[in-house]
C-alpha cells in the first residue's frame, strides 16, 4: 500500500508522433499542430471549461519537463508488456472516426 509506479508503453512518441499513428490507424492523414497558449486560454474559455481548469492545464503542459523514460513496470506488475500506441490506436480507430 502506497507504492508509486511510473507506468509507460515501451516508446516514447511526441504528440505528432501520436497524432500520426491515429491517423494511419483510421485511415486519414491527421496532422498535430502547436497552439499557442493564449490561444488556447481563449478557446478553452470560450468553449466553457472552468477558469481554474484552464489554468492548471495550461500549467502543467508549459511546465512538462522532456522525457525519455521507458519503464517495465507494467509487465512487472501484470505480467503482460506494456502495449505500443498503435496497438491502442488500432483497437480505438472506430472512436476516432
């Protein structure tokens, strides 16, 4: 009781990287494109999230340190492997669509 993991699939993929792979698992070119944060502010806002949402969203994603930590802890703990992304993105395509 209380043990902290640090759980991670078996790559680390950036945010196009991930986009990418939905796409191809749909079956559509997808593209990732960076917003700037003011920008986001004021379509988070308009679109009726709360201020104090916005605000620790936009926090933790100008404050994310770069990772490139890869753990096994997910087998260790299951004894399965961490499953890739394109697997997961495989299995939820429908829900892209």
């Amino acid at each position: 009781m209380g043990a902290k993991y640090v759980l991670t699939g078996p790559q680390v993929l950036s945010r196009a990287e991930q986009v990418q792979t939905i796409g191809e698992a749909i079956g559509r070119l997808v593209t990732f494109e960076r917003v700037p944060v003011q920008v986001a502010r004021r379509q988070m806002l308009a679109d009726g999230r709360p201020p104090a949402l916005v605000a620790a969203l936009l926090a933790s994603a100008e404050s994310r340190p770069v990772s490139n930590v890869i753990t096994s802890t997910v087998e260790e703990i299951t004894g399965v492997p961490a499953r890739t992304f394109r697997s997961w993105a495989e299995e939820h395509a429908d829900e892209f669509r």
